[in-house]
C-alpha cells in the first residue's frame, strides 16, 4: 500500500547509464540533461536557432555531468506527467569496479547503452554481470544506428547469447547506417522520425508498409515474452484477445522490474540526438523506489536484520555514496536517503564512524545548476555540505537511533582484464 506521504514517490526514477567505453554514454547523458533540462517532448516546436545557442553555451560551460547524481525532470509524452529523473553517475571503466558496485546500490534502474556496430563488448558483460548481483532492472540502448556495421539484431542476438537474458525488442529501426530514418514503437505500433538534426523535434507516423509485417511479428514475440511474466495477459493470448497498449506496457513493466525481460530500444544520440522516445521508456518501464526491495541494515550487537522501505516518514537511513571536493562550497557528501527525511541543519549519526555530525546545506545538483534546498526526502538524491566525518560508503540515520549499518558492499569478484 502507498501512503499519501509516499505517493510523489511513483513519478520518481533513480537511474544510472551504464556502457562500455565509446559506446556512447556520455553523449546519451548530455542529450539527457539537455531534454530533461527543457523539457522537450514530442509535438513541441522549438526555435532552432535558440537551441543552438543554448547548446553552444553549454558545451562553453561544459554540462554538470560529472555529478555523482543529477536531477531532472521529464514529461511523459501524450500523457503530461511529470517524473523527476535523477541521473546516477556509473563510471565506465572496468579498473573502478568497486565504485560501479557502490553506484548500484543506490540506483533502482539502469540503461544499458551499446554500440550496435559493436555489439555486446567484454566490458559491458561485465557492468551488466553487477548489475545483476545488485538486482538491478534494465533497458537497453542499441545506440549508433547510423554507424556503418550498426545492426539492430546484432545487439539483440548478443544480449540473448553472450548476456544470457531475454531481449524484448520494444523498437526497431526505420534502417540501418546511413540509411536510418527513425524508430517504430513495437507496443504502440507507430513510427517517429526527427526533423532536424537536434532531435528537438519529433514527428509521429503510422508504420510504413514496407515494416508493417515486421512489427506484427516481433509485436506477437514481445506479447509472448510478457505473457510468461503476467497471468492476465496469458490468459488473454490463451483466447486470442489482443491486449491494449496499457495492458502489454504494464507487463513489459512487470517483466523488466523482475528482471526476467530486457526491454531493447535503439536511437543514435549523433545523428538525430533525439532520446525522448528512451526517456519515455525509462518512465515507463524502469522501476520507482517504491518497486523495488527495501533496503536492509543489520543492528549492531545482534543478528537482527531491520528493513528501510521508501517512505519520507520512517526512520531515516540514507548512504553517503560519493565524496567531491567543490571549489566553491568545499566538500560535497552525496547521499541517497531511503527512509525518512533528512533536514538541513539537523544533527544525524553516523553508523559507520560512531559519530555525530552537523548537516549544514543541502543541495540538488541539476545539469546547469544547484539548488539548495531544506530537506532531502526518502527516494531522494542529493549532496550534503557540512558534514565532517562521512566517507563514501557510510550509514547515516537519526541522531539518537539505535546504530544500525545498511548492508555492507559485497567484496567484488577479482575483475578480469580483457
Ligand atoms: P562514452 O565513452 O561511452 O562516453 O562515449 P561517447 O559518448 O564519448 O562517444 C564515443 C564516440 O562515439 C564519440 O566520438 C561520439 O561522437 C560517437 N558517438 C556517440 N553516439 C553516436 C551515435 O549515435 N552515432 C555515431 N555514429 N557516433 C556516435
């Protein structure tokens, strides 16, 4: 059940993006930032010229992507809703494997980008291995569609064969290479095209007929695939009823967060540079911290185990997950809060150290800039000034509380240099 308190939650997405080197992530990322940082969505006319400009600007300034956690916020396309996105920065180098792991703890969802020319490179496997010991769902980026050599099949076959799990195209290309037009929407069964080369403009089509048999037969495997993870919709391809887009996004939705289907979407954040169709599927299909397991501390002196479900309520619990030096404001605590609310001002405990500690500022990093807020609520990510003691790692709960330490990091497997 979601308390009133708690419902903001289900418009939240923790997530990170995750790719092996050159396969396009930071260029993912900062087409991201500057949607979310808009606010451009499908339908929208846009003056090109301001675009540029404001592009220019900010590639003078250099977008905020080396944040640990940015926040943004996203308005679905067709229905309006908002959903504040924050953006866990997961580094991409297998030599900093331990800071992958801690950056999965404290993201609910992520999106795996790969180069469709390339495939399913050795690095990826290996982020996409963690991210599975941390139980992390995930939707995958088939990015470069305009390379030459891109292959939409190509990385769908390999997330099946060298990552073992089950692919559920929900795209696919309008061409390939220089060729590639736009996407079709397998579930909605329509076509999109961007009209110029930002991307900040996308129109909608009805899929052309030189497609139209395609997506009527991966559309009846994506239906297949959801319906081994949602009894209703069995039943219904039991009887031959076709489901509705809501029925078939809910239980791609189910399957995803289970982690037993992969959505696969595919784009080019080079050529048309549009990726509201991928933000689109993050809301839609990646999880909200109130779908994912609530996150366990083991009280001191004892076995006891005590759970942190996402709720502004509760007792806090919030993890210090990376420290920065900052110029300007000196040193930046990143925090995730599970539990509770954490105020600016107050005094917390930290577990880890045995010690109090004085929360000064807090802020909310955005892609172009802070934003100081009072508090920092259960879902929430943030960064904390002020804080003396805390290092990348440790517990933070209510002063006074019984000590508690949230789950510790697991050792990393030995990484394999490839
Ligand atoms: P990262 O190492 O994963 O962060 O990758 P980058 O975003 O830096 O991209 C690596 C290279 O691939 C850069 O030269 C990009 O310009 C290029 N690139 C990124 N996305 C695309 C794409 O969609 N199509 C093509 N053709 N090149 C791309």
């Amino acid at each position: 059940m979601t308390t009133k308190a708690q419902s903001y939650l289900t418009h939240f997405r923790n997530i990170g993006i995750a790719a092996h080197i050159d396969a396009g992530k930071t260029t993912t990322t900062e087409r991201i930032l500057f949607f979310t940082g808009r606010n451009r969505n499908i339908g929208e006319v846009h003056d090109g010229a301001a675009t540029m400009d404001w592009m220019e600007q900010e590639r003078e300034r250099g977008i905020t992507i080396t944040a640990a956690a940015t926040t943004a916020k996203w308005t679905r396309s067709g229905t309006g809703e908002e959903y504040v996105v924050n953006i866990i920065d997961t580094p991409g180098h297998v030599d900093f494997t331990i800071e992958v792991e801690r950056s999965m703890r404290v993201l609910d969802g992520a999106v795996a980008v790969f180069d469709s020319s390339q495939g399913v490179e050795p690095q990826s496997e290996t982020v996409w291995r963690q991210a599975d010991r941390y139980g992390v769902p995930r939707i995958a980026f088939s990015n470069k569609m305009d390379k030459t050599g891109a292959s939409f099949e190509l990385v769908v076959n390999d997330i099946r064969e060298r990552l073992g799990a089950i692919p559920a195209p929900i795209q696919y290309p309008m061409g390939q290479e220089n060729e590639f037009k736009g996407i079709i929407d397998i579930v909605r069964r329509r076509a999109y095209t961007y009209t110029n080369d930002l991307g900040t403009e996308i129109e909608e089509h009805d899929v052309p007929a030189e497609f139209e048999g395609k997506v009527a037969e991966m559309r009846q495997q994506l239906i297949e695939a959801a319906a081994e993870v949602d009894e209703d919709l069995m039943m219904m391809y039991l009887e031959g009823e076709e489901p509705s887009v809501e029925q078939l996004v809910a239980a791609i939705r189910k399957g995803t967060i289970e982690k037993r289907i992969f959505p696969v979407l595919c784009g080019s954040s080079l050529k048309n540079k549009g990726v509201q169709l991928l933000l689109d599927a993050v809301v839609d299909y990646l999880p909200s911290p109130l779908e994912v397991p609530a996150i366990k501390g083991k009280l001191e002196d004892s076995e006891e185990t005590v759970e942190f479900p996402a709720d502004p309520e509760g007792e806090l619990a919030a993890l210090a997950f990376k420290i920065m030096a900052d110029p300007y404001v000196g040193r930046l605590t990143f925090v995730r809060i599970y539990s509770g609310t954490l105020t600016s001002g107050s005094y917390v405990y930290n577990a880890s150290k045995d010690k109090r500690d004085r929360v000064g500022r807090l802020l909310k990093m955005h892609a172009n800039s802070r934003e100081e807020v009072t508090e920092l609520r259960a879902g929430e990510l943030g960064a904390v000034i002020g804080l003396k003691d805390a290092g990348t790692g440790n517990t933070l709960i209510a002063d006074g509380a019984d000590r508690v330490l949230l789950e510790s990091i697991d050792v990393p497997e030995p990484v394999i240099k490839l």
